[in-house]
C-alpha cells in the first residue's frame, strides 16, 4: 500500500523540552554518517557543533522530519466489509495517535511510533484520518475509502414466445445497484457475440438494442452481462450475467400437410398413418397433432432439412368400425395446417384354433378344430375346408412323435378388392411314460481306475422322468451325464431307472473297472518271479560247489595226538599228502 501525505498543524501545547528531541536526533545522525575510522576529536568537534545547531532551532522543528503515515492508502473494499487501519510515524517520541473515522472501530494494538484499529460494516465511500503529536506540533494523514458493491438484479426482458422471421426485435436490459457507476457498464448479448455496450445510467439501469430476427436466431440464447471494472484501482474485472432468454423464430407455408393413410382397417389391428408437411421452418419446433375420429394418436415425429414427417399406429375399435375420418394438425409458431382423408374399419372374426385335449395321454383321440367368421376362408395343416365361413378338422390318435406338435391355421379374407391374412397356432401335448433310449445308454462299459468318465444315459418321457442308477447289492449311486472319479469298488450291476408319474423303466449296465497299472504289475510279478528263480539256482549252485571244495581229514590210529592232515578231492588222491 502506498504511504499517506501528511500535514503538519501547529499545537497550543507548549513543548515540554527544548533539548530532548535534538539531542536523539543528533545521536542518530552520529550513528548513520560517523564512520568508524575517524579521529577522536573530529568526532568531538561534530557533535559540539549538532548541539549548538539543535539549540538554536525552533520548538518542534526537528519532529518535521517524521510525517504519519497512514495504511493501506486509498483501499477499495467490498461493501459490508471490515478492514485493519495503521496509523505509524517515525518520531522517536510520537504521542497520542489516534484515528478519526465515522466508520465503527476497534483498537487492535499500539506501540512506539504506531497504532492499529479495526473498521467494519464499511457500507460507503469515507475518508479515515490519523493524527499524533511529534515534539508539540500535531501530525496528519488521511486515506480515501471506495466501496464497491455487485449488482443486486440483473435481468433480461421476456423474448417474444415466437418471433417471425424477417421481423425487428427489441431486446432490453435492467440492472439494479452497482458501485461505483463510473466503473459499471451493461453489455447486451447473443451467445458469446456483443450486440451492444452502453454504461449503466439511472436507477435501475436499462440498455436496450434492436435486432433483425433471422433463422440463425432460432434457439439462440439472449442475455446482458455487467462489468465492473476495478483494475484501475488495484482490482479486477467483476462481470455478473443475466438468465439467458431463447428465442424462438418460425415461417410456415400456406399449403396444407400431406397426409397418407389406410383405406380399409380391421377392428383389433393396427396401422400407421403418415403426415408430412415441407418448407417449414423449424421443423424440429412443429407440433403434430393426429386424431382417429375422437381418438387421439400418439404420432412419432421426425424432421429432415424443412420436412417434418409424423407417424402414429392406428388401433380401430369395435366401437368405430365404419366410415372414419384421421386428421392431422400441425402448429408452429402462432399458425397452423390441417389435412383429413377417410378410411374404412372392418371386423374380421377368427381364426380360432382348438384342440378337444390339449394335453392327451399316449393312445387318445385328439381333434383340432379352426373357425372364423363370415366370408372367411380357413386351412389348417395345409388341408383348406370345404367352403368359406365353414370349420377346419382333423383327428388323429396320439403318439409320443405328437408331443409338441404344432398346428397352424391360415384365415384369408376378400375386402375391397384386397386379400388380408391371419395365422394361429396351438400345440399338443402327449403324456406317454419314460423310456430310456438305449442308443444313447451303452450296457457294458469298461473304465480305468481313478480316470474321471460320464455315464452318458437319456431319458424321456412327458412328464419328463428322473434318472438314477444304482449298483445292485450295494444300492450306490453313480451320477448320470455328470463328471466322476472311477474306483475299483465301482465295477459291477448297474440299475438305471427312469421314474415318472407314467410309470417307470429299467436298463441295465455292467460297469468293469480296471486297475490303472495292471500290465505293469503283470510285468513286475514275472520279473520278480524270473528274479526268484535266478536266485535259487545260484544259491543251489553255490552251496553244491562248496560242498565239492570242502577237505576229506583222516584220523593216524597209532598216535592220540597227532597233528591233522588234510587230503585232495578225490580226484587228487594219487599226489602226496601236503
């Protein structure tokens, strides 16, 4: 902030001491301009001489020296706003600084040479003042406040609800509030685009601009933005903006739209009805109106370019069979069109589609039977009946090949040099007990021990049965079409059972479960079998070939103490003894 201006008034207040303040102030002088390299006496002769100047000088002369100071200086603030005031002077012995202001304040601290306050509820343009005393005479600095302030309102006029295109259009502006004015300015616009930039005059403001409405107006949005610009003062631009205001523009020809509907309609079905109209503007603005008699439609609109195209699904009523009339009413803007064209409901009965048992058991006598009405020609299973306006049958015994057999009847119609058509269908059900179809259930199965198999069976049957299989004797269950480990304890008898409420049937399965290394322990019993045998002959032939090296001793009888002697094999007895 920059530093208040001061002025200096003369006091009534005579000073207290003519030699305090220039003596400090000489001693500061001595401490900023003395260097320190120089002599003791020239020293000595300085200070004399500032003590001889200050004595000659006039009460309070010295104190000119020291202006207040006041900050911030000149501030800007929002209004309502609070803000701190520091009012500080560089006299070494300031007394009394205060602050005059018109505005609510508050001491907030003080202290050699300065003193704090807090304004608030700062709601206008004021002027603050400080004041002190600095060696009798009084010291002041003021500081000018600027509130600034938004715009409470601004608001931009209602649009026309249509405006036609080629016409001029007014748009307006207000802006209420908004300080300081010479800082406010009013900018009318269209989207993003300036139509106009007026300062704001007058309580409440009002920026009008007139402009020549085209079809790059229509959905164009409208608004008015003010500016209040501060920068100048240290601020920034604060900009505040209207609701936008849509415009819509419209043109519409004179030519009715064109509208394209059925000639003949059955009573319980439906069709769709067209309405088109070209060279509007907005298409995608029209509303499209279609009507069946007093049955109001509910039409889907599309819009390509300058056409706009409605089309709705007509439902007749017994209620309006007969000569009707569809209209088709299109409004855009404040004008409208409408077209009308006839039709013709009719009533077309059947055709109805029976079965004497819609769910028969096995061996049953089924009939199928189709009717329409008057004039109407029906054929069921390709077999047509005998005239228009009469049944279709036929019967049949039902089998299990009939279960879920469909049956489908075709009704045509001659109206107005038109064929019209309608089908229905109906299936039959046949109850027959379960069967296991042995094609798909093998009877002997042959697994490895610890591999993971499924027993893949099917059955059917309406309703259809549940499958189960179990071993015979040990009653357990093995899972049927569901993974599962093999055991050996799996292999035997197998009853598979499929149960219904028609009764039941039983296939049987041998389940032959090997071990999983069977060929190999064959081959390791054999090598251990070859192994023995390999074994005991070399010990027989070892314990025999011993016994054949082993010494024949021969006791001397004419000796009881004799040294023994050892003798050959046999086949040595002739050599000498050893």
């Amino acid at each position: 902030m920059g530093r208040g201006h001061g002025s200096w008034v003369p006091s009534r207040t005579p000073a207290r001491s003519l030699s305090g303040a220039p003596i400090g102030g000489a001693r500061g002088r001595l401490a900023t301009m003395s260097p320190s390299g120089l002599l003791r006496g020239a020293c000595r002769t300085t200070l004399i001489s500032l003590l001889l100047v200050c004595c000659l000088l006039p009460p309070g002369a010295q104190g000119q020296k020291f202006p207040l100071r006041v900050e911030p200086q000149n501030p800007v603030l929002p209004a309502g706003g609070s803000f701190l005031v520091n009012c500080s002077t560089d006299c070494p012995k300031p007394k009394l600084i205060t602050l005059e202001t018109s505005l609510p304040k508050k001491p907030v601290g003080n202290g050699l040479g300065w003193a704090a306050f807090q304004l608030s509820s700062v709601t206008s343009d004021s002027q603050v003042l400080c004041s002190g005393f600095c060696d009798g005479f009084q010291m002041t600095a003021s500081s000018d406040i600027t509130v600034y302030r938004f715009p409470e309102r601004v608001e931009m006029a209602p649009l026309p609800r249509w405006q036609p295109v080629g016409e001029n259009l007014t748009l307006r502006c207000q802006v209420a509030g908004g300080a300081p004015r010479t800082n406010l300015t009013v900018v009318l616009l269209r989207g993003e685009e300036e139509l106009s930039r007026q300062p704001a005059v007058g309580e409440p403001a009002e920026a009008t601009v007139t402009v020549l409405a085209g079809r790059d107006d229509h959905l164009a949005n409208f608004s008015c933005r003010t500016e209040l610009d501060l920068r100048s003062r240290g601020l920034g631009l604060f900009q505040n903006s209207s609701a936008p205001r849509q415009l819509r523009t419209f043109a519409l020809p004179v030519t009715p739209p064109h509208l394209v509907v059925p000639r003949l309609l059955e009573v319980g079905t439906t069709w769709s009805v067209n309405c088109t109209l070209d060279r509007l503007f907005p298409a995608s603005e029209a509303q499209v109106q279609l009507a069946l008699g007093n049955q109001m439609l509910n039409p889907a609109v599309e819009s390509h370019g300058d056409t706009i195209t409605a089309t709705a699904t007509v439902t007749a009523s017994a209620e309006q069979e007969g000569a009707r009339e569809i209209v088709c009413n299109l409004t855009l803007g404040s004008d409208s069109r409408e077209a009308r064209e006839n039709l013709t409901i009719y009533r077309f009965w059947g055709p109805i589609l029976n079965l004497s048992e819609s769910s028969a058991s096995e061996g049953t006598k089924v009939t199928v039977t189709c009717a329409a009405g008057a004039r109407v020609q029906v054929t069921l299973d390709g077999v047509p009946a005998a005239a228009p306006g009469q049944p279709a049958q036929l019967q049949l015994i039902a089998t299990e090949r009939d279960d879920r057999r469909n049956f489908s009847c075709n009704a045509t119609l001659e109206v107005d040099r038109e064929i019209l058509h309608r089908n229905r269908s109906v299936q039959l059900r046949v109850l027959y007990g379960p069967k296991i179809d042995q094609a798909k259930c093998p009877q002997r199965l042959t697994w490895k021990d610890r591999t993971t198999n499924v027993l893949r069976c099917q059955a059917r049957g309406n309703p259809d049965p549940q499958l189960h299989c179990f071993q015979e004797g040990s009653q357990n269950e093995v899972p049927v079409g569901i993974p599962f480990t093999v055991m050996l304890n799996y292999s035997g008898t197998y009853s598979c059972r499929a149960v219904s409420s028609r009764g039941t049937h039983t296939v049987t399965v041998v389940m032959n479960v090997q071990g999983r290394n069977a060929h190999a322990v064959t081959i390791v019993m054999v090598v251990l079998v070859i192994l023995g045998l390999v074994t005991t002959t070399a010990a027989l032939v070892y314990v025999f070939g011993l016994q054949k090296r082993s010494d024949i001793y021969q006791v001397n009888q004419g000796s009881t103490w004799l040294p023994l002697t050892s003798r050959q094999p046999e086949e040595a007895v002739g050599e000498g003894p050893s």
